[in-house]
C-alpha cells in the first residue's frame, strides 16, 4: 500500500454545501468519480455501498474526524480521498461532537488486509500533533494534499525476504492500546492479541505479599505478540514511544523486542 499513489488531489476537496451526513455522503460518492477507477461504478452506487457500512457503525470517531469507508468487488485498486468541512457537520460521531475533517477509501473487496493497513495509516498519520489544524487551514486541494503527504510515514509495506523480529507489548491503558494496534497495523506487522492479567492480582492473593500490593483490579492488561521486520523496529518503538508519551516516564506499558531464528509464515488480519 503506498498512499502517495492512491490519495488523488482531484479527490480532494475543500468546502462543501451538505448540511447533513446523507448529503455528504452523496458528495463523497461524487467526488471519488474522478478516479478513473470508478469509472465503470455510478455514484449511486458508490453512495449505497458507504451507506451500508454505516448501518454497521458510524464511521464518525471524535475530535472531529470521519473515515467513512466500503469495498467492492468490481475495482481492482484503491480510491483515496477527503473533504474538509469549516463548520462541521454531524455524522454521528462517537463523541457527539461536528465532523470536520473526512477522510473516504473506496476498496477492492479482495484486498482488506491492505485495506485495514489504509484506514490505520491515515489515523496514524492524523495523530502527529498540530496536523489536523494545519490541514483544516488549507484553503486548496494541492496545499492540502501536499501537507498531508508530508507527514505520512516511510514506506512500510515489506519487499522480497527480510529478517523478522518477535515483540511482546504489554498495555495497561486501552487508549493507548487501541492506537498501538493501528500502528502494528499500518506497519504489516503478524500480530494476536492476549487477554491477561497483572502479576499482582495473583501476589494480592498470596498471604506473603498480601499488605505490599494495591488491591484495586486492573481492568485492563492486554499483550500484543507477534513478528515485524526487522528494518521497522526502530519505527514500532518511536512511535509506541511517542503514543504513550514516553516508555520511560510511564508504567502502562511495556515492549520487549528480539531477533528470531527462524520464522515462516504469518497471520491474516
């Protein structure tokens, strides 16, 4: 997935005359029409197929962003683009508050995994700090377009044979465990997920260590496990650390990295 070739600037826009969230994805629908690989796709039914996937769930998440997105078998490629909207909109959003900033991806039913590690790139990219601002200040589709495209990360999709590294991360704190599950995501990393528990809940039930532990549960302890390339290791701490605000000065989270011997094949997302 390289998103400098699948984020179009005829797929941008900056401004809109919808006044709700039907309207808007009406205009998405039209807008993503100037990728020539919908030509053979109407608007309605570009529009139907966004509208389905937000009968599941809104695609509306807070402060302000959108992604709505869908898949379709008749494409072969991916359809990129976004809308700003000065004075927001409603799109029922997961904190109540105005969209207004969307984001759209229009993909080819066979490729989710690619399709997942898209929608985790642009969140990822969206949370460095200050960029959403900057790109709610654009005034045109190629300021716009080149803002964002500046902050995207290296390229991350693996070529051809490279040496993997296993790494187990330990998270106490579900936000920022949900954004490093967008991170390993976006960096193509084989990933599961387990449900665990603090090695003090179990010492609080020994009578020994009883009085030197908190007693309050931790609702919370999941460990991401899993390979990444070896190359990406240094990009997966950076931004852990960035994600938690720094390894050192927290106690939520913890990552363990090393070499393998051997490692063949890998996990479907």
């Amino acid at each position: 997935m390289d998103m400098f070739s699948i984020l179009k600037q005829e797929c941008i826009q900056v401004g809109t005359e919808s006044s709700n969230k039907t309207e808007i994805l009406r205009e998405i629908a039209k807008l993503a029409k100037k990728n020539p690989v919908l030509d053979n796709i109407s608007e309605d039914f570009i529009f139907n197929a966004l509208s389905e996937r937000e009968n599941i769930a809104s695609t509306g998440f807070e402060n302000g962003l959108a992604i709505p997105h869908c898949h379709l078998k008749e494409i072969n490629d991916f359809v990129v683009g976004a809308i700003v909207v000065p004075e927001g909109i409603d799109f029922e959003s997961h904190d109540g508050e105005k969209t207004d900033l969307l984001f759209f991806i229009i993909a080819p039913e066979k490729e989710r995994d690619i399709h997942i590690r898209t929608l985790s790139t642009i969140s990822r990219t969206l949370s460095f700090k200050g960029l959403k601002e900057e790109l709610l200040k654009t005034t045109s589709p190629a300021t716009f377009f080149e803002e964002f495209l500046r902050h995207i990360p290296d390229e991350v999709k693996p070529k051809g044979k490279f040496t993997k590294c296993f790494f187990n991360i330990a998270s106490q704190d579900e936000e920022h465990f949900q954004a490093i599950i967008e991170t390993l995501s976006s960096l193509s990393a084989s990933v599961s997920i387990i449900e665990g528990k603090d090695i003090n809940t179990y010492l609080d039930k020994t009578p020994l260590f009883a009085s030197f532990w908190n007693t309050e549960d931790k609702d919370f302890h999941l460990l991401a496990t899993g390979t990444i390339n070896k190359k990406l290791v240094n990009e997966l701490i950076r931004s852990i650390d960035s994600i938690t605000g720094g390894l050192e000065e927290k106690s939520t989270t913890a990552i363990t990295v090393q070499e393998v011997l051997v490692s063949i094949g890998s996990l479907k997302a």
